[in-house]
C-alpha cells in the first residue's frame, strides 16, 4: 500500500502553487536570481522516516535557519550562563536586521535577529579559536544536525560579503558595547559563511526533526546537544523565530519555527516530527509566503499547533481490576500511552481514590510508550508506599520503560515481564 503522506504533501503544494505574491531577497544578488517557482514540502519523523514531494533535493543556501542551530552550539559549547551573558530571549517586535539592543546592557535581545545570531556565531566553539576554526565548528555542527557533511557557496558568501555594510553597522556596535570581544569584520564574516552553508528542503526537516527528537538526530543516533540545551532552543524559536510576526505565528501555527531568506522555512514538534518548506518568494518581514501558506495547512489539518493538546492524562488508566480472590486476589492497573506529570498524577489519583485492598498490586506499563522523569519518580514512589501499606508491589514492564526501578527506602518491587507472571 502507498503511504498516504506523500500523497497528502502533494496535494498541499498543488494548493499554494498558483499563489505568485511576495518577492525574492533582492538586497543579495545572487539570491536575487533564484527560481521563484521552486517548492518543497519534507516531514521527517522522530525515528528516521522521511516525506517529501516537490523540489525537496533542490540546494539553497541555509540563511537565517541557521541562527537556532548555532545558538544550540554556543549553548552546549559555552554554557547557558556565559550565553544569556550576551544574548537575552525576549521577542523584539521589529524586522530581524534592526540594530535591535538593549539600552542598559548592549545585549542583542534575541538570537534569533541578526544581531543577536552574529553574537551567538562569536560563541560556538571553546574560547580562543581562530575565526577559521569556529567556522569549521559552525559547519561541522549543522551538519551534525543534518546527518551529512554540508559545505558553504562560496559564490552566495561573496555576495552577501560586499553587501554586509548592516551587518557589519551592528558588529561594531556589539563591539563598542563589549559584546562581542573580537574583530567585527572577521565575526561578520564568520556569520555570512554560517548563512551560506546549502542545504535541501531534506537536510531541514531532517535538522528539525533532531529538535524535536531531544537533540539526537533520528537516523545517525548521535546526541548533536542535549535536551536541556533543545528546550532552551525551542522555546526561543516560538517566541522569536518569526521576527514581527512571531505574535500572528503562535496563535495561528502553533509550531516553534525559523525562516530564512532563501525561501526555507523550519518547524519543530517535540516529539513529534520536524517540518521544511522551500518557496524562494518572500512576505513583507522575510518569511516565504507559500512556506507560511503550507504551515497553516499543516497546523490546521493535522492539529499540530502545540498547545492543541490531547486529553491524555484522564485516559492513561487503562484499566483497574482485580483478578483473583482472597488470599489470592490481585489489583492490576493497566497503563497506557505516553505518561508525563498529569499522567502520573492520574494514576496516583485513582489509587488514592480506589485505595487497594489486595495484597498484591500489579502497576502494567506494557502499553505505554514513553514516560518522563518526573512521572517515573512518582510511580517508584507510588510502590514504595504501596510497599509500606503492606502490598507485594509488580511492575509488568516488558520493554524497560522504567530502567533500574529502584522505589527507595523500605520499597520492594519486582519487575515481571508479563502480567500472567504477577498473578499466578
């Protein structure tokens, strides 16, 4: 049978194919001159599966996509407290090369606008490389996150180069305020070469996809950053991704995303899936007309706008039953799907609620498929107290969802790999 995703992506496209509005990035020549009909959709899943229809192997350069990536870098690089030193995250509400700084400190307000991703590209890598060496770091990491070796267009660099007279207007006032502590003209240069590092519409979904998969790039396994370092990055990207019109993005997409100015546009769902669309022709703040166009569809057909959230928490008890009698009698609670806080605070409801009365209590996590640290804590805590309350406690766990169960002091729980182990 034929996946239906493709299909689906097909049709989308045919949809938004006819509208011609908005322009090229005409302020760099060599983006000036791209093929404004180009159009690609990509989904890549958190576990490696990629679909795509359209012009999804087309090269372009990366732009502005690169900022959150790099941010990510200078974050795992630096730290988070020598970054948000020199890089605030409070949205600007202005166009993405406003000189845009705060007046007290000097700090860029985001990384996501010109000012605060040059600063961020002064951060990758440890301290004291060469501008050639963070360069290399820059490239080695996106690609990193991409699953492939990527390479800067010399041509588009050199370009965007004889044209960077604003970018360069704003290092050298990250300069006079000592943000940046290095030559601007060699940080700025720095910055372009990250901007002009190509990609495809695959390569994006793919690097957003490692967001939304905590960091770790489903199909080559390697940790690129940590979850903490992600969150961070997915929390900025939904605030400020979108320059002007972050506001209007969050209320009527509902996915952290990212633009560029070579008609690429990002969206990353935790856990979920990563999202690219590339469409060369360019709204009024910088972002790809038909890209947005396509994003809507998506939130809007599929409901991935993230704070559209299923009612998962009153359906995660399964089933509580008893099997058996007496002596004999066992209370089993059957659990389900992914259990993160309200989850867990379900289940310990239930059995505050439903105290049991049997001696033995069995807590089946077989059919979950994802639980949290926090919630994993308060069911080992839920044992432990049960273990207290005088029940022989058994966690029917087959695929280790809870690793090294260790319920704590005066806790006993023994982990069975099928129920009709626990109740005969």
């Amino acid at each position: 049978m034929r996946s239906v995703v493709p299909d689906y992506l097909t049709d989308v496209l045919g949809d938004v194919e006819s509208d011609t509005s908005g322009e090229r990035a005409g302020y760099i020549p060599e983006l000036a001159t791209a093929d404004p009909d180009r159009l690609a959709a990509v989904f890549a899943t958190v576990d490696g599966t990629v679909y795509g229809a359209g012009d999804v192997d087309a090269a372009f350069t990366i732009q502005s996509i690169s900022k959150p990536f790099v941010y990510a870098m200078a974050l795992s690089d630096r730290g988070f407290d020598r970054v948000l030193a020199k890089v605030g995250v409070e949205p600007s509400g202005e166009a993405f090369n406003e000189i845009s700084l705060e007046h007290d400190t000097g700090r860029p307000r985001n990384p996501m606008i010109n000012a605060g991703a040059i600063t961020a590209h002064s951060l990758a890598g440890p301290q004291n490389l060469t501008p050639v060496e963070r360069v290399d770091r820059v490239v080695r990491g996106l690609s990193a996150f991409a699953g492939r070796r990527l390479a800067v267009d010399e041509t588009v660099c050199a370009s965007e180069m004889e044209n960077a007279h604003r970018n360069l207007a704003i290092a050298y006032m990250l300069r006079s305020h000592g943000i940046l502590t290095e030559d601007p003209r060699a940080v700025v240069d720095g910055y372009i070469r990250q901007c002009s590092v190509l990609v495809t519409a695959r390569d994006l979904a793919m690097m957003a996809a490692t967001l939304a998969n905590r960091g770790v790039n489903p199909v080559s396994n390697v940790q690129v950053v940590d979850g903490a370092v992600v969150r961070q990055v997915l929390s900025v990207m939904a605030t400020c991704g979108m320059y002007d019109a972050a506001g209007d993005w969050a209320t009527q997409v509902g996915i952290p995303a990212k633009s560029g100015v070579a008609g690429g546009l990002i969206g990353a769902l935790p856990g979920q899936l990563g999202i690219a669309t590339f469409s060369p022709r360019l709204d009024r703040h910088g972002n790809s007309v038909r890209g947005v166009s396509l994003f809507e569809r998506f939130s809007s057909d599929m409901g991935l706008h993230v704070m559209e959230v299923p009612p998962a928490a009153r359906a995660v008890v399964r089933a509580n039953r008893v099997h058996g009698r007496g002596a004999d009698a066992t209370r089993v609670l059957r659990l389900q799907g992914g259990i993160r806080f309200a989850g867990a605070e379900r289940i310990v409801r239930e059995l505050v609620e439903n105290a049991p009365s049997e001696p033995r209590v069995v807590l089946d996590v077989s059919l979950v498929h994802s639980i949290d640290d926090v919630a994993r804590r308060m069911l080992l805590e839920v044992a432990r107290r049960l273990t207290l309350d005088g029940h022989e406690v058994f966690l029917v766990d087959p695929e280790t969802m809870i690793p090294d169960p260790d319920p704590g002091d005066g806790g006993r729980l023994t982990v069975v790999m099928n129920l009709a182990s626990a109740i005969t």
